[in-house]
C-alpha cells in the first residue's frame, strides 16, 4: 500500500471512529454510517475529482472543470456539515457560497476577468446575510427560556443608568 492510500485510509478510520464514540454505544449499522456519510462518500470525491483532471491530467488547460468541482466540493462539504450537525435550516446559506466558490476558481486559475467578480461578491454577501440571518434566528429560538433573564438584566441595566444620571445632576 502505498503512502497516499495509507493516509486517506487513516483518515478515514480515524473519522469513523471517532462517530463512533460520539455516538455512545447506539446501535450503529451501515444504513447509518451510510446515511450520515454520503457527501464524504459521493459528492466530495466528485469535486476531488473535477480538480484532480484540471491539476493533473489536463495540465491545467480545462478550466471549466473547476466550476463543477468547486460547486460539488463546497456543497458536499456543507452537506457534511448539516448532516453531522442536524442543522439543515442554518447551514443552507452554504450551498450559494459554494457557486461562489466555483465561479472564484474560474476566476483565479483562468484568465482572471475582473467581471466574474460581481456575481461572486454578490454570491458571497447573500451567503453571509442569510447565513447570519438564520443563525440569529436559530440561537434566539433556543435561547427562548432565557428571556425573561434577559428582561430583568435589561431593566436592571437601565434603571441603574436612570438613576445614576440623576444623582450626577442633583
């Protein structure tokens, strides 16, 4: 076996253990380790594979196939994110910054045309809205139980400021 194939051999038994030790002695058959696993499994080694044909077979002269592989490789990446994390509806925002990805790609090892740069800073700046927005959105829906904390500590907060500029001004 040769030292690439040792390396993503490791890393993939090391990744896999460690899933199994979070999992904390459930039940855990390949349905599972496949349900969690297929961006690792499919969709990431397809973008690999998009830039492993640029870099190597093409000698760097099908710079299209970076747009393909940037988009798959950003999207399985994020897809594995929101699979081990269960957290679709915050990660999503993901996905557009994945096109963002491809299309810099194109930008930086192709003939570098500033124009491809609007529609990537547009891309960019809605991910980031949207990814703030939803995260926002998914921390106060779980920070529910705290609000009237929150109130008491706002009231408190201003009443203080209240009362000590009046007794600076008296």
């Amino acid at each position: 076996m040769n030292r690439h194939a040792k390396a993503v051999l490791g890393a993939v038994l090391v990744l896999l253990g460690a899933y199994l030790m979070l999992q904390q002695g459930a039940r855990i058959g390949p349905a599972q380790i496949f349900g969690h696993f297929w961006p690792s499994l499919f969709v990431i080694p397809l973008g690999i594979f998009f830039h492993w044909m640029y870099f190597s077979m093409l000698n760097r002269r099908g710079v299209g196939l970076l747009v393909p592989g940037g988009i798959l490789l950003g999207a399985g990446l994020v897809s594995q994110f929101a699979m081990l994390l269960d957290n679709w509806g915050s990660i999503w925002p993901g996905f557009i910054l994945a096109v963002a990805l491809g299309l810099w790609e194109l930008y930086w090892f192709g003939g570098r045309n500033r124009w491809l740069l609007i529609p990537i800073n547009i891309l960019i700046v809605l991910s980031l809205l949207f990814g703030a927005v939803f995260s926002i959105s998914a921390l106060t829906a779980s920070l529910d139980s705290y609000y009237p904390y929150a109130a008491l500590v706002l009231i408190l907060g201003g009443s203080f400021l209240l009362l000590s500029r009046k007794r600076r001004e008296d």
